[in-house]
C-alpha cells in the first residue's frame, strides 16, 4: 500500500496513484542465489497471505525472441542492445508489473533495471544517458543487492554450470581473449557500477557468501520491515478516506 | 559512444521530415538521384528499415501489446541500429546522408502519444542533429486528401487508433494527423528546420531544395574524385 513514483519521467498512460502493492528487486550477478531465494520468498510470502507476482529480464513477449536472436549473432552495437533491452524492460513494466501493483500484488523482480543500466555503462554507454532513458521506471519499495566475493561467484559458478557463460564473462566487451580473466574482470567492472549506484538507488547490501537458509532470513526480516511499513501507510490513508467522506 | 558527439565529421547529414503525403519521399529521392548522377559519395537511409527490429516491431503492432513508451522504445532502437551501424560510419568517412525521416518523427509522434518531450531528447541524445532539415509543410486537408484517397486501409497505427481519438479509423487519422503537424511545427525553431512549401509543383519544390543544398554543402569535396 506504498505510493508509487518513477525515476522522475512518468510513462504516458500510467496511473501511479493507483498502485497499492508492494515492488521488491533483488540484483546481484548470476550464482549469487537470486533465483533461489526468490522461490523461498514466494513460499513465505505466500503462507504469509500475500499474493506473489515474479518478474525477470528478457521474459516479455514483445522482443524476447528477437533479442536471443541478436545476442546468438552478437551483431547489435552496445547502445542498441541497451536500447532493445530497455524495450524488453518497459514491456515487461507497462504489462506485468503495473498490472500486478495495481492488483496489490508484491512483486518479487529478479533483477531489475541496475543491471541493465550497469551492463550499458560498462560496455561503453554514458551515466547520464543510461539514466534518463530508465527515468521512468518505477522505484521499487526496497533493492537488495546480493554481494559476493569474487572467488565464491567463481566456485559457485562452476559447480552448476561446469562452462562460464559468454554474456557474463562479457566476452563482447574485449577486456581478455581468455575466458577465465575476462569473466573476472567483468564481474569487477559490474560490481564497481553497482557500488557507484548504491548510493543514489539506495540498495541494502545483502552478504550472498553466507548459506542460503541465513540469507534467507536476513531477506524474510528486511522484506517483513518493507510491508509493515506499507501497511502503516496504507491504513493511515484507509483511515484518512473515511474520515473525508 | 561520448566520443562521437564531439567528433568534427567530415560527412554531411541531410533529413526530410513532414506528414504523410506531403510528398518528401519524392524529393529526397530526386535528391538522391541528382547527387548520384553528379557522382557525389552519397547514401540514402530510411526511418524504420532496420531488419532485425523489424520483426519485433512488426509483431507488436499486429498485436496491439504496444504503449506509448514501448512504441517509442522500439523506434529508438531501430534508430539506434541504423545510426550507429550506417549514418555514423559514412558521416565519419565523409559521406553527404541522406534521411527520409529523422529524430524529429519520433519526436512528434510520440510527444502526440503523451511521451515526455524531454525523456525524447535524451534518449535520443546520442544522434547528432542534421546539417540541413526540410519540413515539408502542406495544408492538413491536402495532406489528408492526397493519403486517404490512394490507400483508404489505414492501419492501427498509422492511424494513431491506440490513442482513442475516434473509433472511426478515418476521423482518428485526420486528428492524429492534425496533432502530429502541430508538434512538427512548434520544432521549427528549436532544430532550425527549413520550411518548405509542399504545395508547389514537384519540379518547382526539387529546385528550391538543390539551391539550398548547393549553398549550404561544399559539394565539391564529396566527388568522388576528390581524395581526402
């Protein structure tokens, strides 16, 4: 029951004031337990009483099948892939999330525009920029950035998928021919624009080394803080509607 | 990227913008041709002709899934495309380029759609503005006349139907229309367009528009003959 508001632009044909529920993002770099804390979430979430709605990167329909296209050719110019995927973002905001928000849905988000605007950055694309193009996406009500040391990211890594990935080593960013050195020196590059956001996106750190049923907790605690809150706001403006009418 | 913006290119960037039917097409294409023939190093490129946005574009619209920030999204990244790959590399190897639609059609349209114009100017900060932009300025009910006599199967969009303006598809492209020329002109000043009167006769237009070329553009330098 939070108000809503954006990075400063409002999307046309967006109602903000009627988005009652709750947007949760969780960020951090592939193998640092998103996914499998976002299941966790859910089930809690949902034996709590809470209707759960999840969203990810790339999963609308709109430009999905194109932008796999255009990655298995690698053929798009840093800003146009960034552009392709601030579509992707949009869509997915617009058609999902909106709709979830308005149902009062809390709307766990796997990963949410920070990395997109960090991977854009890294690859070239301006701040600035970056910025003002993602200035109307929604603030979430809290974004837990999932930090990791570098030499568990990699231990982590290996040991679900045997072979690192070429987009997450950022292989197209030319930092090494060698797939191990540029994996590392991509994930510093992204994680330095993360720290360099921190602060102007207000994320919560969230210490992803530990076991999963430890962050959990430490998630259930920060998110159970994140609806009390909401629900303080909501019903003080439930109480304040009654008493105007 | 932040480079480019400084950069001096030796190229020079020519753009065509106006309603449908205001006959811009035509002239940049005798454009085209004339410089062709003179044996200048010339290219030609078209608002929306990049392939792989093609189809995401395409399907959006058959599908009705697109807002107004996504319709706006997916043009600036067909732009994107065609920029960086196609109009940035021959400005920087010393091309005049020619553009039938530039930047200023997503403006317009999409401010008409309720986009932010400011949010437009951004996104679109990284495409530098042309050398020389024509509007090519016509009567709206000429225009109007000229479009809906040839093709009276207006499309979705074409006819601005995500905007609610009329459930008749006609009376809805005439306000769309309306709207889109109003933004049109109140970018004549800020983008120093050179107006030009769509109601003269073709031949008549054609020659307005070389003088202007001529006086504007050291022509000379983009024979091919010249080595740089």
């Amino acid at each position: 029951m939070s108000p809503k508001h954006t990075y400063g632009m409002i999307p046309a044909g967006v109602d903000l004031g009627k988005l009652s529920g709750t947007l949760i993002a969780i960020e951090g770099p592939d193998s640092s337990g998103r996914s499998t804390q976002i299941a966790l979430l859910t089930q809690w979430l949902e034996e709590q009483g809470h209707a759960v709605a999840q969203v990810g990167l790339r999963r609308s329909s709109l430009v999905g099948p194109e932008l796999d296209k255009a990655k298995q050719g690698n053929i798009l110019s840093p800003r146009t892939l960034g552009l392709f995927y601030a579509t992707d973002f949009f869509d997915q905001m617009e058609n999902r999330i909106v709709p979830a928000l308005r149902a009062g849905f809390v709307v766990l988000a796997d990963r949410y525009i920070y990395t997109l605007m960090a991977r854009a950055i890294v690859r070239g694309a301006e701040p600035e920029w970056v910025a003002s193009v993602y200035s109307m996406a929604i603030v979430p009500d809290a974004v837990f950035y999932m930090t990791i040391s570098l030499s568990t990211l990699v231990q982590r890594t290996f040991q679900s998928h045997s072979e690192l990935d070429y987009w997450e080593s950022g292989m197209d960013c030319g930092l090494s021919r060698d797939w191990f050195q540029s994996f590392v020196r991509y994930q510093r590059k992204i994680r330095s624009e993360f720290f360099k956001m921190q602060k102007k996106y207000a994320f919560e750190l969230v210490n992803a080394n530990r076991s999963v049923a430890v962050v959990d907790r430490d998630l259930q605690g920060r998110i159970q803080l994140v609806l009390n809150q909401a629900e303080k706001l909501g019903a003080r403006r439930v109480s304040r509607g009654r008493v105007s009418q | 990227m932040t480079r480019a913006m400084e950069e001096k290119l030796p190229g020079k960037l020519i753009a065509v913008e106006g309603l449908d039917g205001s006959g811009k097409s035509t002239q940049i294409h005798l454009v085209h041709q004339w410089l062709q023939s003179k044996g200048y190093r010339v290219f030609f490129s078209e608002w929306n002709s990049s392939v792989l946005v093609r189809e995401a574009t395409r399907k959006g619209k058959k599908r009705q899934l697109l807002t107004p920030t996504t319709f706006s999204l997916i043009h600036a990244t067909d732009f994107a495309d065609r920029y960086e790959r196609q109009i940035l590399p021959l400005l920087r190897a010393g091309y005049l380029v020619l553009c039938d639609r530039y930047i200023f059609t997503a403006f317009a349209r999409d401010a008409v759609r309720g986009c932010d114009p400011a949010w437009l100017r951004k996104m679109y900060g990284f495409a530098r503005i042309p050398d020389i932009t024509m509007l090519f300025r016509l009567p709206l009910a000429v225009a109007l006349e000229r479009i809906l006599e040839g093709r009276p199967q207006l499309k979705y969009f074409e006819a601005g139907m995500d905007l609610d303006l009329s459930p008749d598809p006609t009376e809805s492209f005439r306000i769309f229309q309306g709207r889109v020329l109003a933004e049109y002109l109140r970018m004549v000043d800020e983008f120093g367009f050179t107006v030009v009167d769509a109601t003269q006769t073709v031949h008549r237009q054609q020659t307005a528009v070389r003088r202007l070329i001529q006086d504007r553009v050291d022509l000379g330098f983009f024979h091919k003959r010249y080595i740089q």
